[in-house]
C-alpha cells in the first residue's frame, strides 16, 4: 500500500490544537479508503523551541523534511517573540529552502457561512490567489544603518527576477487554465511602481502568448480591492506579487466568510522539494489552549495536500465532507457565530467520513 511521509509542524498558538485535528481527519480518511496510508513525524519547532534553543527550528532542520511527501504546517507568532524573528526563522526558512515558490490560495463561500457581502451570491465568489512565494517584498533584502539616530535609515527592496515573474506566471495562467472559466487577472501597481511592476506587465503580456486559450486581464492592487467587493464574480484566478497577494487574500478569506476556514498551499510545481500545507489563520492567541479553533482552514489545507499527492478521490470525498459539515450551524465554532469546539468539528468530519 501507498504510504505518504508526512512531517507535521503544529508550530505556535492554535496551531498546536489545529495540526493534530488535522492528522486524524487524514487517518481516518486514508483507514476508510484504505488504499493508501500515513506515516507522520512531528516536529515541534516554533516559539517553545525558540525560548529552549534561541532559534526557531534546528540550524539544519531543513534535511529532516527533506525527504516527506508533504509537510502540514499550523502557524507561527508568539507574543513574546518579534514577529520577524518567528516569520524568517521558520514559515519563510522553509518556503525560501524548498523553493515552494506558488503560494496557492483559494477562496470559496462555503455551504451555511454567512458571508459579508450583501449582494454576493456563493456561486459569484470562487477565486483562486497565486502569490509570489519565493522573492518580491520578501526577498529579505535591505538594511538599517545608523540605529537610534536621527539619521537612521532602514530599507526592505523589493526584489523582482525574470525567472522568478516568469515562473509564477507561468504557474498561475496554467492554474486558471485548469479551471472551467479559464480567466485570469494579473494584479501589479505599475503606475506607481515603475520598473518591477511594469516588467511584471510585460511578461504577462509574454506569458499569455504560451496560454491562448486563457482570457485575462489587468488590475491595479488599490483598484483590485474594490473590484472584489463590487464585482466578485468577475474574478477568477489571481496572480500577484508576495505582499500584494498577502492582503488580498485576508481580503479574500474575509469576504468568504471567515478567516477560519481558509487554506493555502505553498508549493514547489517542479517538485524538487516538499511543499507545505498550511491555514491561513495565523496562531489567534487570545483563544488558544481552549479548544475553539475552527480546523476547517486546516482540513482544506488537508484538501489541497491530497490534490498535491494524487489522490484526487480522498481530496474530493474530504471537502464535500468538509462542506457539509459547515452547512450545520451547529458545527460552526466561534469565528463563524457558534459554539461548536475544535473537538466536536473534527469528530463530525471523521464520522462523516465513515459513513456515519
Ligand atoms: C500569511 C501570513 C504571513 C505572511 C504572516 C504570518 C507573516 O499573513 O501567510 O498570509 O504575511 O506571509
Ligand atoms: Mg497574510
């Protein structure tokens, strides 16, 4: 039988609640189909690790997931740990590693979410976002001289590489052309940012030629957040830079509903490397260690490692479960308006998956 490496890094905050509910939905899943199997290995890198061993995951970490299938990733953030420090030394160190350089990020208004927008039906509101994931605003180039004094400067340069634009362009007019409405919106800010964004406009136009079949279009990232919320169904597929496409995916996953529920993968197309499934959520400390994260972000995460593994059929079965169980009000937990526990969303999911 098939069995599928996975390393699992609950990392901090809810994280820790959401990654385990995680690994049971996909044991259950994979005991029911029984076709293929999980072996998991847990990592437990993050803030605790950090307080131990002043680094967020081992010097060398790297060639431990090295050989896994896929990783599934809950989320870094610590209060007590600058952001940056938790971001750089593991979520990025990972993505930047492995070269997960499509960072993939649908959105839909599941069955029962109450979702904001008035005039939004959920069949208006089905995006995918393609974010740069490997250079752009995170390149992590730049520099503080002068610290403290009035002439202090700090810079962060946006990097932009031919090869880099290219390749998740490429990725992300074949991701729309894998989808029935084949359409495509390019987002950049090339009136203001005029060398970057306009070579981003330039290959796309290069791009596009390889694609003919995929309709597309241009839009501003200012005049792109009011096109979300004026004309949902006029969008499709997403590609923009790594910063651009990190708000608008908040954007996405609020207008959907919640951000609760939304999931990302962070994939290397080229499969050299393992890609990483992950919420989107972040670690929501005020309501960790009790139980109220909503795993559903997670479980769709969960949807799209199995889509990444192959496994079309186990992905299918899980998020038609997933999509009724958030048709029950009763199942939904607090981000959604209701009482259900972490617990409780995860038993349904797996007795749905057994038929029950
Ligand atoms: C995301 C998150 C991260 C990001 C945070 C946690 C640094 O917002 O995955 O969208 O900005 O990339
Ligand atoms: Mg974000």
């Amino acid at each position: 039988m098939k069995t599928y490496k996975i390393a699992c890094i609950p990392g901090d905050g809810i994280g820790k609640e959401v990654v385990p509910a995680g690994q049971t939905a996909l044991d259950t899943l994979a005991r029911k189909l029984g076709t293929f199997r999980f072996e998991f290995s847990s990592f437990d890198w993050g803030g605790d690790y950090y307080r131990q061993h002043g680094i967020m995951m081992p010097e060398d970490g790297l060639k431990d997931l090295r050989d896994k299938d896929a990783i599934l990733f809950g989320s870094a953030g610590d209060p007590h740990i600058p952001d940056h420090i938790t971001l750089w030394g593991l979520r990025l160190k990972i993505c930047q590693g492995f070269d997960q350089y499509a960072n993939v990020r649908p959105t839909r208004i599941l069955p029962g979410i109450d979702a904001p927008l008035k005039r939004c039906r959920p069949e208006d509101l089905n995006w995918v976002i393609v974010r740069e994931n490997s250079e752009g605003e995170y390149a992590g180039v730049g520099g503080r001289v002068h610290q403290g004094h009035p002439t202090e400067v700090a810079t962060d340069v946006a990097m932009h590489t031919r090869t880099g634009v290219e390749r998740i362009m490429r990725f992300a007019f074949g991701l729309a052309r894998s989808r029935p409405r084949k359409l495509l919106t390019v987002v950049t800010k090339s009136n203001a940012q005029r060398h970057a964004m306009v070579m981003w406009d330039e290959i796309a136009v290069q791009i596009s030629k390889e694609f003919p079949d995929v309709k597309w279009d241009k839009e501003l990232v200012d005049a792109m957040t009011a096109r979300m919320v004026n004309r949902p169904a006029s969008i499709d597929t997403v590609v923009a830079t790594n910063l651009h496409a990190d708000v608008l995916s908040d954007l996405a996953a609020a207008l959907a509903g919640s951000l609760g529920i939304a999931p990302t993968g962070n994939i290397d197309p080229e499969r050299r490397y393992p890609s990483m499934f992950e919420p989107i959520h972040g670690s929501a400390f005020d309501i960790m260690g009790k139980g109220l994260a909503n795993p559903i972000g997670t479980f769709w995460s969960c949807v799209m490692m199995l889509e990444h593994l192959g496994e079309q059929a186990a992905a299918d079965k899980l998020m038609e479960v997933i999509e009724s169980v958030t048709a029950d009000p009763k199942l939904h937990t607090g981000d959604l308006g209701g009482q259900a526990t972490t617990a409780q969303v995860t038993s349904a999911v797996c007795q749905r998956i057994n038929g029950a």
